[in-house]
C-alpha cells in the first residue's frame, strides 16, 4: 500500500459537529469540550462559525466561545464565515483563521446560502481578499464535492475546475467535502489523484461523513491517493440538514486508531481523546455512532 509516514487530522466537531445538535448545548460545554482537545495534540481546529443565528442557532455565543477558551499558541482556531459580516464579526474577536464555503452543486448553494455557485465564488473572493491584506489563514471548502442530495452525482471537471479558480485566489487550502456521505473510495481516489496532479498551491485536505459506512475506507482511499490531511469530528458528530437521516463526519477517534494501526503518525494522543468523547457523550442526545466509541461501551478497549 502507498500509504505517508505522516498524516494531519484537523478536528470540526466544536463547529460542524455540535451545530447540527437540535438542543442548544451550553457555552460553558463548549468551552470545555475545546480545552479538553488542547490537549489532545490536535494542532488546528474549528472552533465556531460566526453564522447568522437565525440559521445556525447553535453558534450564536461564538463571541462567548473564543473569549473563554484557553487559546494554546501552537493551535489554529478556525471560525466558518458565511460572508463579508461574518468576516467582520471574526476579525473583532481576533480570528486569525477563517474558513469559506462553497457548494461545487448549484441546488444545494442555492438551498444553503440562497446564492448560485458563481454568485458565492464572486462574493468570497473579497473576503478572501481582506483575509489575505491581514495575513489571516483562509481554508477554503467546497461542499457537494462528490454528490448532491438534489442533483446526484457531481462532475469531476467541475470540481477540479472549481480546484483551480480557487488556488488563484492565493487561498491556504482547499477542501474537498463529502457533504453527504455519499462517495466511494474509487470516486474519491480518482478525484483527489486528479487534483493534486495540477500540483495546486493550497494544501489538499479531505472531509468525509459516513452516511454509507464508508468514510473510513474513503480516508484510506485519499490516502493512498497522495492526501495526508483530513477533517474529523470528536465522537463522529455532525450531519447534513439537506440529506435527512445523513450520519455525521468520520469520528476523529476512529480516523486516528485506524492510522495508529497502519503506522501512520498523527500526534495525537488517544488516552486524551478519550477523555474529549466522554464530555461529547454528555453533550449530545444523540447515540454517537463511532466504532471507537462502541467498543469502550462494551469496555473492549
């Protein structure tokens, strides 16, 4: 197998776990659940979304968030901007990383942000202009890069259109989303092979859900594919409001085991993990469908 020594896992649950939990978790849960994965070895992270509250309202203390958590200087906070005020609501909290969105499917931009692709590329160029003039971080993810819940299938010269446009923008990274959970580890394989053939200046980073129960075998497909960077969420949180029924992110403690055991080095301690999807386990209603977190049910672990 064609597999790195090295791979970074970047944890979302703070931001695209809990913001679809229908409960509205404590600020101060919040607030440690991000201090207990300080100290996990996690070196980058989104932490909230500075999203109008009307339509995420589980990120409306995302001021509150990053005023209290304990900001460890060798972590990037990330914070997921929607548009020009959402930039501007970061920027006064001090968000020295900003992350982007666009949905490669125009059904499901239109559904999510009320804009067509294009509409949404031309508006965040200028945030990713001011972003730049500040030297702030900007990851830039593109959603439905795989399938669609309303169109199917996405093209893949879309996407590596979409690829391209995107890295001109002098963006620190792309990512490619499997929004639903719905790609294969073939589809993946091809699509991220294709990509970093351009040889792209953004880093590369992959972010998959587990609709299908194959988000962990689409990691190991990227993988193999030449990506070392992948998105995860502490005890698999996460979901898509689009795709009913849709599972959250592949599980950072499952993502994380499965390296440990190809010999793949993350940094990340699993002892400290633990002690992270213990808090996730009191936070959430929901039963947390990580394998990792099945096991140490059934205390096999």
């Amino acid at each position: 197998m064609n597999l790195p020594k090295k791979a970074e896992i970047i944890e979302v649950g703070p931001r695209d776990g809990l913001q679809n939990e229908s409960e509205f978790i404590p600020t101060d849960h919040k607030i440690a659940l991000i201090n207990a994965l300080n100290k996990t070895g996690i070196k980058r992270m989104e932490a909230t979304s500075f999203v109008h509250p009307a339509y995420v309202p589980q990120m409306k203390d995302a001021k509150e968030v990053l005023q209290g958590i304990v900001q460890d200087p060798n972590i990037q906070y990330m914070a997921l901007l929607p548009n020009e005020k959402g930039f501007d609501r970061a920027v006064e909290q001090g968000v020295q990383a900003v992350s982007l969105v666009v949905g490669a499917s125009n059904s499901f931009n239109l559904k999510n942000v009320k804009m067509t692709r294009e509409e949404s590329i031309n508006q965040l160029e200028k945030v990713v202009l001011k972003a730049r003039a500040q030297n702030m971080f900007v990851r830039y993810n593109i959603a439905t890069a795989f399938w669609c819940p309303f169109e199917g299938m996405v093209d893949d010269k879309l996407v590596l259109d979409m690829v391209k446009k995107i890295n001109r923008l002098d963006v620190d990274e792309i990512v490619l989303c499997d929004t639903i959970g719905r790609a294969n580890p073939k589809q993946v394989y091809s699509l991220f092979k294709s990509i970093l053939e351009i040889q792209p200046d953004a880093m590369i980073t992959g972010h998959f859900h587990d609709t299908y129960g194959m988000g962990q075998a689409n990691v190991l497909a990227a993988l193999q594919s030449g990506v070392t960077r992948f998105d995860a969420s502490i005890g698999g949180l996460g979901g898509c409001p689009f795709a009913p029924g849709a599972a959250g992110n592949v599980a950072t403690e499952d993502v994380v085991f499965m390296m440990n055991e190809l010999g793949i080095e993350t940094g990340i301690d699993m002892e400290a993990l633990r002690f992270s999807l213990n808090l996730v386990r009191e936070m959430s209603n929901r039963n947390l469908m990580s394998h990792y977190n099945m096991i140490l049910e059934h205390s096999c672990v």
